[in-house]
C-alpha cells in the first residue's frame, strides 16, 4: 500500500544568490542550484547554464511536498544588477580648473572658386565614345538586375548590341565618335 502523501504544488518567487550550480548526474535529467540560506531548486538542463555562481536571480518556482520533502523546481529566473554603493556616493570636488588661453585663430584662407567643375583648373569633356560606353553599362546592368535577361554569352551579345543600336539612333551626330 503506498502511503505517499502528496501536497499540491504552489507557484512562488524569490530572490536568491547562487552558493554553486549541481550540473545534472545521470539518470536525473535536471540538475540543481543550491542558495546561499542553504536552499535547493531543482533546475533544467536549457536554463541551467544562465546561473552563476555568486550572482543574485529573481525567481518564480513551483514548491510541493512529497512525504515531508519540499520540492522546488524554477520555472523562470532573471539575473538582477548588482547595487554598485559607489553610484550613491557624492561626486569627489575638482579644483576649479583654470582656463587655459585660446590659441589666435587667422581668418581662413579663401581658395579661389574652381574655373572648369573638377576643382583642379583642367576640365577634359567626356568624349563621345565614353558617353555610349556608360549608356551602354547602365542598360546592361539594368536588364540584369532587373532579370530580363539571361546570363549566356549569346543573350547579353544581343542585348549589347540593341542597346548600342538605341544609342546611334536617339543619338546619330556621337554615333560616329
């Protein structure tokens, strides 16, 4: 006849630093952590690894007696900040620091404005050929992108030439450079 007096379980919480961590011993599958009052809790393998020695956890745990012996097993644990006491304490005076001389600032030099657009002086106009070379790498990058195209020699061959085709006609005086 089993004679087990079971009490139901009650869902508490607490604030408790950990004196060590019991890494589970087989065949158990959950291991403990043990408080600094002397106190087990029974804890599983995926949150076991957030405890720590020496620091402080609040927690909410299940409690139950099973013939006289209490049962505690944490169902969620958050680490708490430790209280600094240097943080409460009144900042340390500093001298009063004396104010140190500005160094003499000129007026900036003015640089003359740039004549011809690249700020050197020399302005070199895009040639003709430069101009369809750029179309034609923004509309090839751009049907690319875009995926109307495939990745074969033959396809970007012919998208090459209609694009430069398109050129020499919206454009037939540069055609020639």
């Amino acid at each position: 006849m089993n004679t087990a007096t079971l009490e139901r379980a009650t869902t508490k919480t607490a604030t408790v630093t950990v004196q060590y961590v019991n890494l589970p011993k087989p065949p158990r599958k959950s291991g403990s952590i043990k408080d600094v009052d002397g106190q087990f809790f029974g804890v599983w393998p995926t949150m076991l690894a957030q405890f720590q020695e020496g620091e402080t956890y609040e927690i909410e745990y299940t409690e139950k007696t099973v013939n006289g012996v209490v049962y505690r097993d944490v169902k969620t644990a958050q680490p708490i900040q430790a209280i600094d006491p240097e943080q409460f304490r009144a900042p340390t005076p500093q001298p009063p620091r004396k104010p140190q001389p500005q160094p003499q600032r000129s007026a900036p030099v003015q640089q003359p404005a740039p004549q011809n657009g690249n700020g050197n002086g020399y302005y070199r106009p895009t040639s003709p050929a430069d101009k369809k070379s750029m179309f034609r790498c923004a509309c090839v990058t751009a049907a690319i992108k875009s995926r109307q195209v495939a990745l074969t020699r033959d396809a970007l061959a012919e998208l090459i030439a209609e694009v430069d085709a398109a050129y020499d006609l919206a454009i037939p005086d540069l055609a020639a450079g």
